[in-house]
C-alpha cells in the first residue's frame, strides 16, 4: 500500500504554474509546521545558552558548502541548460545531468574532506568569542554534518530536474522529510548520542530528503552514467553560469558567518535568539514568496529561451502582485502579534522569558525587510532566466560590503543610552530586558535587503528595457492601504482580547493567536476586495470553482 502511494505520488505532473505553487505553498507550511516543533523541542530542552549557539554555528561551513555550491547555484544553471537539452531530446538532456551530477558530487565530497581536516581552525575564525569547550562541541557537530551537503547536494539537483517535468508533489515532499529527520534527531538520538544526536538528526533529513525523489527520478527515464566529461561544453556552460551565482551566493553566506561571529562575541545566548527569531521570519518567505517565484522559473526560462518578452513581464507582473499581495500583510500582522508567537512556539522548558522577549524583538525587526527578501527570489529568478547570473552576484557582493557596517553602526549605538536605543528599545519593549544588543542584528539584516532590491530592480529596468515599475504603482497602494485597515483592526482585537482573558496559559494564549490572526486576514482581504484589488478576485474565483459554485475554469 505504501508503495502504491509513493509510486501515485511520484507520477503526479502539475500543468499550472498556480497549482504547482499551491502544492509547494502546502508542503511548505507543513514543513513550516515540523520546523516550529523541531524549534520548540529544541527551546525546551537547551534554552538559549551554549549548546544551541555551538549547534546554530555549527551550520555555518556546511550550509556554505552546499547552499553556494549546489543547491543554489548548479539548480540555477541546471534548468535552463537542462531545458535546451530537453527540447532537442530527452536522451541528450538526461546525459547532461547525469555528467553534472558524477562531476560536481566527486568535487563536493573532496571539498568537504578538506574542510573536515581543517575544521578547528574554521570555528576559530567564524565564533572567535567561544571559549575552547564551546568551541570543541562546535567542531564535533560540524564535522558530522559535512555529509548534509552531500546528500542535500544531489538531492536539490534532481529536484530541479523534476521541476522542469513538472512533478511538484514529490519535490515538495522532501522538505517536510529533512525537518522529520531533524526532529527524530532530537528526540531519540540526543539520549542515546548526547549533543551529536542532533547532527545525525541532520544527516537523516538529509538522506530521507534525497531517497523520497530517486524513485520519480528513475520514472521520468534517467538512468546513471559513468560520464566524466570535464570538457563538455554544456558542462563548462554550467560552470560559467554557476561561477557569479556561487559569488551571490557566497557573499549570502559570509553575512551569516559575519552576523554568527559578531553573535559570538555578545553574551551567551545571542547566536540562539536571532537564529529562532531567523527560524520563526524564513518559513514565512518559503509559505508566501519561494513557492511563486520556483513555480514560475520554468516558464520564465522557456519564455526567454523563445524570446517572449511580452509573456515573459506578463509572468513576472502576474508573480510580483501574488508575493507581495501576501507578504505585506502577513508581515505586518507578525509584527503585531510577534509576541505571541514565539510565546507559543518557543515559550517552555528552559527557554526563559528574557529569551522570549528578545526573540520576540528580533523577529519583529526581521518583518520590516521581510518584503525586500522574498522579492529577491523572484527578481534573483528573473535574471537567471534570462541567464543572466553577474547581476545578482555583484548586489550580493554589495551587501558584504554593507551588512558588517550597518551591524557594527546599530550595536555600537544600541549598547549606549541615546535617543536611537530609547526609540527602538520602546517600540520592541525591550527597554528592561539585557542584552538586548542583538536586535543590532536582523536590523542590519533587514535594511541590507531593502537595499539589495532596491538595487535589482534598478539592474532589472536595465536589462528589461520593456520593464514598467509604473504598472505596479497603483496596486501597491492598495496592497499598504488594505494591509494598514486590517493592522488597525487587528490591533484593537488584540487589546480587548488581551485585556478580557488575559495570557497566562499557553491554550489561551494560542486561541487568541488563531482568533486575532484571523480575524485580520479576514480584514485584509474584505478591504482588498472592497479596493477591487485583482488577485482577492482571483482567489475568490478559485476558491469558488473549488467549492462547486462556479463551473468556470480558472
């Protein structure tokens, strides 16, 4: 039976761009789900202290290896060239991939031998304000989780292959395996393991996350080659598209490290505080911009491989209003009810309320940039259409040279008392927690994000001259104005809600989330509609001609 299921599931094609983001947009929250849970078991039984900063930096090096090298950068260059291949014939798309595959796996597993030898050294640089048994948990974990690129690696691969064929279900199946994995880390491996249960947890994830899509694989026609073509010309396409990604990608990846290492040097819990209030802002992107912007990749690359640039803005446009139609609201009402939130995620065990209340801060200050994030996958996906990687590389590049100053500047300013402290530690009410430096971080974080798509969509203007921000103008009014009527309603429920049942116990404290929150979506989306905003139509129609009242196909 099981077997039957997985065999369904792995057949399963999705022909529309909106059903195929639906299904991602579900697996996400499911995934979204596991992850609170993982993060709630891992405030019970740690708290925000040093086994969970050395957990949380332990990623750092392995993260960088697989999210620069392979996740992001070769799935990037994998789909167009792939695509190409593919519309000439399948065999010759399928010997393609598999001398990608064999090439970069055989360079990925001699990279992360080398930074296993050198790890030690590695954690010095990235958490210089660990103290030596800090330091050797750190390195402990992080050489058990040198195998997660490997595994993640070849599975973000094939997943872009499956993509481009159109089987979403499966893909979007192997997220919620990978947190499963971490969760199963927690626990049963932690008893029995100690503190490395929680890396092998990791390497579960990973490896369920990779088997889950090899069956649909092996479906579509793919079979391995022994191909080592180190000259092939699609191959070292493949390298000159993925080069100036792996660039973006790196400079990412190094404003982690930088925040990780300044987190290093404040008090003991920092690293854990922004790395949940991280955790808590980045499912959110995944639910309301990743599952849009992946969607529409595929057809973004076929419409500039065929030149379509009237199809290909109508597709941009079309993605640009649904994220930010979703986005800026969702932001805006997790700001609101930011403290309720991690309350009810992370609020047990040994995660003390000090702890709550920073993350709480630092996950408000993530909603403020919240927008510019999620918008930088579709514009980042725009460009690799049009293969066009140097864009975004040389914005990530930027940002390097502008995070590690705007962190310096906001902690520096926030550990004195001055008009700018005052400020922001009233509007968080923080102002009697300590330690509160550390909201300097995904403040940097924010405001550098604003900046890089400030930057891209400049970028985007000059390489898509048909390009109109314009068109956008009157619909993003309405999105604020909608997103401001829904805050407000919100606000004063939230206050007579509070001040009638009050929140000592966590099942009040949780119905009161759900209440409020839907409360203001329903607001948001009453106003949309009454602002005749295009997309709360759509829905409307969609939901509709899902219920059996209309017979249109939408």
């Amino acid at each position: 039976m099981i077997t039957t299921i997985l065999k369904k599931i792995s057949d399963y094609k999705t022909e529309k761009i909106s059903l195929a983001a639906v299904i991602l947009a579900v697996s996400y929250f499911l995934s979204f789900l596991l992850g609170l849970l993982r993060d709630r078991l891992l405030a019970a039984h740690f708290g925000a202290g040093n086994t969970l900063d050395a957990y949380y930096t332990a990623f750092r090096i392995p993260d960088f290896v697989a999210i620069v090298l392979m996740m992001g950068a070769i799935s990037v260059a994998l789909i167009p060239i792939f695509t190409e291949n593919l519309l000439q014939s399948k065999e010759k798309a399928f010997s393609y991939f598999a001398n990608l595959l064999n090439l970069f796996l055989i360079f990925l597993i001699v990279i992360c031998a080398i930074l296993f030898l050198f790890t030690p050294a590695l954690i010095s640089v990235i958490a210089p304000g660990f103290a030596p048994d800090k330091k050797d948990i750190t390195v402990q974990l992080t050489r058990i989780m040198f195998l997660s690129p490997i595994l993640l690696g070849a599975s973000n691969m094939i997943s872009a292959v499956l993509m481009v064929f159109k089987k979403f279900l499966i893909t979007s199946i192997a997220p919620i395996l990978y947190n499963l994995g971490s969760i199963i880390g927690i626990l049963f491996f932690v008893p029995y393991f100690g503190v490395s249960g929680l890396a092998y947890g990791i390497i579960l994830g990973a490896f369920m996350h990779l088997c889950i899509q090899l069956p649909a694989l092996f479906e579509i026609g793919f079979r391995p080659k022994k191909m080592f073509l180190w000259f092939d010309k699609d191959f070292l396409l493949t390298l000159k598209l993925t080069l100036p990604r792996a660039i973006g990608l790196a400079a990412t990846q190094i404003n982690l490290i930088i925040v990780t290492a300044i987190g290093s040097l404040l008090a003991v819990g920092s690293i854990t505080v922004f790395n949940f209030a991280n955790d808590l802002a980045n499912p959110i992107i995944a639910l309301l911009a990743v599952p849009f912007s992946t969607a529409v990749f595929p057809a973004l690359s076929m419409l500039a491989t065929k030149k379509d640039t009237q199809g290909f803005l109508e597709k941009f446009y079309s993605t640009f209003r649904q994220i930010i139609f979703l986005i800026i609201p969702a932001s805006a009402l997790c700001y609101l009810l930011r403290a309720h939130l991690v309350r009810v995620v992370l609020g047990s065990g040994k995660f003390d309320w000090s702890a709550t209340k920073l993350t709480a801060a630092c996950f408000g200050i993530f909603m403020i940039g919240l927008f510019a994030q999620g918008l930088i996958y579709l514009l980042s996906k725009s460009f690799f259409a049009i293969k066009n990687t140097f864009v975004p590389a040389m914005v990530s590049i930027i940002s390097i040279a502008v995070l590690p100053p705007l962190a310096y500047f906001f902690i520096h300013f926030l550990a004195r008392q001055n008009l700018f402290s005052y400020i922001v530690f009233s509007i968080l009410r923080i102002d009697q927690v300590k330690n509160t430096v550390v909201v300097g971080l995904p403040l940097a974080i924010s405001i550098d994000a604003i900046i890089q798509i400030i930057l891209l969509t400049i970028f985007f203007k000059v390489n898509v001259k048909e390009f109109k921000f314009s068109k956008l103008h009157a619909f993003l009014v309405k999105v604020f104005a909608a997103t401001v009527i829904s805050v407000a309603v919100d606000y004063f429920i939230r206050q007579a809600l509070g001040g009638y049942f009050g929140s000592n116990t966590l099942l009040v404290l949780f119905l009161q989330t759900v209440v409020v929150g839907f409360l203001g979506v329903g607001a948001y989306l009453v106003a949309a509609y009454v602002m005749n905003i295009e997309e709360v139509h759509e829905l409307k129609k969609y939901l509709f001609s899902r219920l059996g009242f209309s017979h249109g196909k939408h």
